[in-house]
C-alpha cells in the first residue's frame, strides 16, 4: 500500500527545490502551478533566502507546490493515477497537498486555495505581533489551563506530548518564562 504524507510549514528550507529541477518535466510543472498561484515557486525553492521562504504568503504555496510536484512526479496523469493511493494524510497546510491526493482538489484549485490562505494568514499576521510555540511534555490538561490563564490558544496537538500555543509574542513569553510542570517551550 503506498501512503503520502504531506508536510506542512517549517518543512523548506533555502535551496530545496534545486535538486528537483533535475528531473524531467519538474520544472515545467512547477513553472505551471507558478503560473497558477502567481508565485514563482522555482525562484523561492531555488535561490529564496530563509527569511523570504518563511513568509507565509510565500512559504504555503512553496510547501504545497513542492508536494505537488512530488505527487505528479508520481502520477503523470493524476485523474487515474490517484487512486493507487492507499492513505494519505497532510499536516497543517500539508491538508491541501492531500487534498489533490484524494482527488478531492486539483492541482490548479490547490494552489488558488493555497495562495488565498498564505496571503490571508500573512495579513492576519502583520495586525498584531503574534506567534506560534511548541509545548513539549507535560500534561496536556495543565498545558491547557496554563494557556488560557495568559490569554493562548491551544492552537493544535501535534501529537502526544506536543501542543502547538498561538497568541502575542508577550503571551508566548510569559509562557515561556513560566511552563508547566515538566514541560518544554520552542
């Protein structure tokens, strides 16, 4: 059974398309869904500093467009190839990518989607100084409870022992300065 599991934001890194654009018709496709999401995924993929690539508006589409990449370069024809899929699963914006894994969105939907979602959570962003911290450890009912006592939100559980806390960069250090018990803050 094969299984695709798409990555979401955090997973690029300056240059990590460049080994990509080796192999056949990668970049044409990549130049398209550019084309399509108004975003020149082969430049940001190639030469992008890590400061550009972290962008939201700019790194979601990045992450969606490489995982798309990836799955055409499995599936030429993707309306038949899909179903060879047994299970797929995506994290965070990776939900996109897996999306158009199970037919459920082409390509061409997922990077409109992609680009409208980046763009929105950007401008989102520049409202108010805002961030994300990892919980690692602890009890996942005081890492809770801590959170709503300095205004965060448990935002989304990773998995058992991490939570991911969203709120203004002063809520997320008062958090960091003082975690719960047996807990850790990146």
């Amino acid at each position: 059974m094969l299984v695709v599991v798409a990555p979401g934001q955090g997973a690029q890194s300056p240059g990590f398309l460049t080994p990509w654009l080796d192999v056949p018709g990668v970049r044409e496709r990549l130049e398209w869904l550019s084309a399509v999401s108004g975003i020149d995924l082969v430049e940001h993929g190639t030469t992008s500093d890590a400061d550009t690539i972290k962008d939201t508006a700019v790194a979601q589409p990045l992450i969606v467009g490489a995982g798309l990449v990836s799955l055409l370069s499995l599936f030429p024809h993707p309306s038949t190839a899909y179903s060879a899929i047994g299970a797929g699963a995506g994290h965070s914006v990776g939900e996109i990518t897996a999306a158009v894994g199970a037919g459920v969105l082409t390509a061409e939907q997922a990077m409109v989607l992609v680009r409208e979602r980046g763009s929105a959570m950007a401008d989102a962003a520049g409202c108010a100084a805002t961030g994300m911290s990892a919980v690692l450890g602890g009890d996942s009912d005081a890492v809770v409870t801590a959170c709503d006592a300095v205004g965060l939100t448990a935002a989304n559980i990773n998995g058992a022992g991490q939570i991911v806390v969203a709120g203004t960069q002063i809520q997320l250090a008062a958090f960091a300065d003082n975690p719960p018990e047996g807990c850790r803050v990146r």
